[in-house]
C-alpha cells in the first residue's frame, strides 16, 4: 500500500523544493563570476613556420595571448594583410560593458535564489531570469561574430599584400566563429573556454532551479485539493 502524505507533509515536502531550487539558483548565478577569470572564447592559429600556433584569448574585459608574445606576433602577420591590430580593453566598448552585464545578472541571480529561499518570490523570477541570459547570450555571440567580419573583411587598401578570390574579390580573412577554418596556410580554429563551460553549467543550473520550483507548486496545488476534499 503507497504511504499516504498528510498536508502537513505535503507543505514541508514542497518548502524542501523551494529551498533547494533557490540553492541551485545562487550556484548556478555564482558561476559566471568565472567569466572574470578564465577565457570565455580561444582563437588559434596554426601553420607549419610556427611550431607552437598563435593563440588569442578572448576575456569579457579584453584580449590576451595564449603565450607571452603571441599578440605581437599576429599583429605583425596582420599588418602585412591589412587588418587592423588587436584591439586593446579601452578600444571597444563591449569590454567596458560585458563585466557590468555579467556582474548584474550573477547578482540579481544571487538575490532571486536568496529571496526565493525566504519564500518570497516563486520560480516563474529562476525561469525569466534564464530567458533574458539566454537573450543576453545570443546578442552577445552576434556582436563578437559581427566584430570578427568587420576585423577579417574590413582591411587596408594600402596593405603590403593584396589577396584575392577567384572571382577577383578581396580575400576575407575572418576567423571562424566556432570550429576550423583554412586561411591561406593556416588553421584557424575557434572553440570556447573555461570560463563560456562555466557560464552554460551556471545556466543550466538556474533552468533546473526553475523545474524544481514548478514541482514544488504542483505539490502545493494538490495540498489544496486535498484539503478542500478533505473538508467536504
């Protein structure tokens, strides 16, 4: 015979849920704090005159090579093609705004999973904040897509080397937004790092906070009707 839960039960079975929900939700907000410290994106290029390929990490607040002097190095491979030099924190307004966007979501996450363990708000706030990162993430992805062709396509008239396609058309030099791309003789490959796994862990976290949360009201909601069944 299935063990029957009284009401009494069945509310501290469903305060359990919020409880734990909200704890996956300060968890998964607390992750993207490692967005300021661990790459979110890794391009590499790799030919046959460089040994160790050239590597660039790409941080909310900036760039950085993958060695000590790899961004010299690509800015001079550049140079000869026309592209621009890399540009530095104080160059592009995205390394200006990344942190604040990513700081504001990790602390408004933290304030849901607080207030929602206090039984102040329900999980409808884990699953909305979840929507607006994912917004947030897809824009995010575009501007550095959108950054990346004006970077590859946008060059030099006056370059020291002038490529082109078949068709006579400048040669485009924009890296692949994510996998491998052959460009003249390097590998280019483009992939995500730490800091982009711990931000989709985080994500993911908050959207499970957000399951939870629905079962705890579900758990209320029979309650009720148990209750009223009860009473009639």
């Amino acid at each position: 015979m299935d063990k029957q839960v009284g009401p009494s039960g069945l509310l501290i079975n469903s305060q359990i849920k919020m409880k734990k929900a909200s704890l996956l939700m300060m968890l998964g907000s607390a992750l993207l704090l490692g967005l300021f410290f661990f790459p979110l994106w890794n391009i590499e290029l790799g030919a046959p005159q460089y040994p160790e390929p050239l590597g660039l990490n790409i941080h909310i607040n900036g760039l950085q090579g993958q060695s000590e002097f790899d961004i010299q190095n690509i800015d001079g491979l550049n140079h000869y093609i026309g592209m621009k030099t890399l540009p530095k924190p104080e160059d592009m307004w995205e390394f200006s705004v990344f942190p604040i966007v990513i700081g504001g979501m990790a602390a408004l996450g933290l304030l849901m999973g607080l207030l929602g363990f206090f039984n102040k708000i329900g999980y409808p706030w884990f699953f909305g904040w979840f929507v607006v990162m994912t917004i947030l993430g897809f824009l995010g992805m575009y501007d550095f897509n959108a950054w990346m062709v004006d970077y590859g396509t946008n060059l030099d008239p006056n370059a020291i080397m002038k490529l082109q396609n078949p068709d006579g058309t400048p040669m485009s030099y924009k890296p692949p937004l994510l996998g491998h791309k052959k460009m003249l003789n390097f590998d280019a490959y483009s992939y995500p790092r730490l800091g982009a796994y711990l931000m989709l862990v985080g994500m993911l976290l908050t959207l499970v906070a957000g399951y939870i949360g629905m079962t705890k009201k579900r758990v209320e909601t029979k309650k009720i009707i148990k209750k009223t069944l009860a009473t009639n």
